[in-house]
C-alpha cells in the first residue's frame, strides 16, 4: 500500500488532514492522531500495519 492510498483509506473512515508538512500528513479522528508518510511508493508492511492499528482498523 503507498502513502497516497493509506491517506484516502483513512479518510473513507473519518479522519480529515490536520496539516501537511513535507511530505507527511497529519490525519487525526477525535483525540487520535496519526502521521502518514506520503509517499508514491509502497510503504513498509510494518509501518502500514501500525498506523491501521493506532487508527482502530486493524
């Protein structure tokens, strides 16, 4: 999964983008807050898994 599709799956669940700053988003949903690497390229299976976790989708 890349950066630009992990961005639009969290927002298909509710979170929004706080700010940008580089190239990371800051998504957050209520009190969680998430930093996404926003990448055109296929992010790590353990980072993506993590975020999914911190995010409660996993």
């Amino acid at each position: 999964m890349t950066g630009v599709e992990l961005v639009k799956h969290l927002e298909k669940n509710g979170f929004v983008c706080e700010r940008v700053r580089g190239s990371h988003y800051r998504m957050c949903k209520d009190s969680i807050k998430l930093i996404v690497p926003y990448h055109n390229k296929e992010l790590g299976k353990g980072l993506v898994n993590d975020i999914l976790k911190r995010a409660g989708l996993k």
